[in-house]
C-alpha cells in the first residue's frame, strides 16, 4: 500500500491558490482513475483506489498547511506504513513553473507543510516536488504561494496535472523513472521527427491575361520620353 499526500489549505478561498497544488494533483488522480468517494478521516479527506498493481489511499490534510503532519502522522500509523511507503505531493519555489522533481528523503527548505511532517513521521518519505516558480523578493513569497495561478499558467498547469495522472501508476509501483519520463512526455513540446517535413500547400499561380498593343508606333515612341 501507498500513501499519496497532497498539501494544501482547505476552504473554496484557497482552493486555485499555487499552494494547493498538492490538492489539485490528488484531484486529477482521484478523477482520472476513479477512485472512491473522498471521506473525512485523519483529520483531512481520504479516497481509496488502486493504481497500477499497489492500493493506494490519497490523502489531503485539512489541518491547513502549518499543520498537515498531524494528518499524516495519524494515517500512517492506523495503516502501519513506513515513511517510505509516503509520497506527498506540495509547490517548489525553487523550480520553474510546470517542473518536477521527485525527491526521497531530505530536509523540509523551509516549507511550512514538510516541516510539520517532519516532526510527526521523520524525513524519510518521498516528495513531489511542483514547481510554482519563485516571484523574486523572499517578502513577497507569502502572498505569492497564497495568491491564485494567473490566467497565462493554465496551460502549463493543466498540463502537468495531467502528466502527473498519467504516470501516477508508475509512480506507485515504484517506478520513479518512468513516473518522471511520463510526466515530461506531458510537459515539453514535442518537435516533428527529422525525416518528416510539412508540405505547404500553394494555390497554383493564375497566369496573367495578356492584354493586346493597340498603340501606333507613333504613340510607342512618344511613351518612351514620358
């Protein structure tokens, strides 16, 4: 069994904020792979399915973000998982929009939701990193992760969402690599292959109608002075 974590803050207020795109990627899984009806449970909402050959439960904290280890810690231990056996899916500041990165173990850098899983489970599970881009002055970070995704990130957003769908069954099996190369197939535009170009296709000229002489050689010579 696989835990999938997504962190946000709960409330229709936050829910288009670039800090619920934990949130928002356990959404698309839920959906795309029907899984069952979210519950409240573990201080947050759980949905049960499977994805690829490993059960899977999804799990968002609704303890807002200061707080998601709480959540974490209670499931984890009701379902007997190692921290190994986690996976949470949160924003990055340090990649660009539309980026990911998977990560096991490490330290929290600083965000507020992985410090309190932390505290509760240890540093030992997995992360998904979702990158949200930085906007530029560490004063502004606050209202930047709470503020919405503006209208111009849509298309990279639905994107990755759908990518992280996708690969979602790799991701539970184990299959990291391949989880990641799903996700890119996703993301980055693909170019033609190299043997195929792309015919325009012309109108076919209209030839000119000629138009006949009727001038005397008179009236031929006297043009060549105008």
């Amino acid at each position: 069994m696989k835990l999938f974590v997504g962190l946000g803050n709960p409330g229709e207020k936050y829910s288009r904020n670039r800090h619920n795109i934990g949130y928002m990627a356990l959404d698309r899984i839920a959906g795309d792979h029907r899984f069952g009806p979210w519950r409240n449970k573990f201080q947050g909402e759980l949905s049960e399915g499977r994805l690829g050959q490993s059960k899977v439960m999804l799990l968002k904290p609704t303890t807002f973000m200061n707080l998601s280890g709480q959540s974490v810690g209670a499931a984890l231990r009701f379902f007997k998982l190692e921290p190994a056996e986690v996976i949470v899916f949160h924003d990055e500041l340090d990649l660009a929009p539309g980026k990911l990165r998977l990560k096991q173990g490490g330290g929290h850098a600083g965000h507020n939701g992985l410090r309190s899983i932390h505290q509760h489970i240890g540093p030992d599970y997995a992360r998904v990193r979702l990158g949200i881009g930085h906007p530029g002055h560490k004063d502004r970070v606050a209202a930047y992760v709470l503020s919405n995704f503006a209208k111009s990130d849509q298309d990279w957003l639905e994107d990755l969402l759908n990518g992280i769908s996708k690969g979602a069954p790799e991701l539970a099996d184990g299959a990291g690599d391949r989880f990641m190369n799903t996700v890119a197939l996703a993301t980055v535009p693909q170019r033609p292959s190299g043997g195929t170009r792309t015919k325009v296709q012309t109108q076919p000229s209209t030839p000119a109608t000629a138009t006949a002489d009727t001038r005397t050689p008179l009236q031929k010579l006297a043009d060549k002075f105008k």
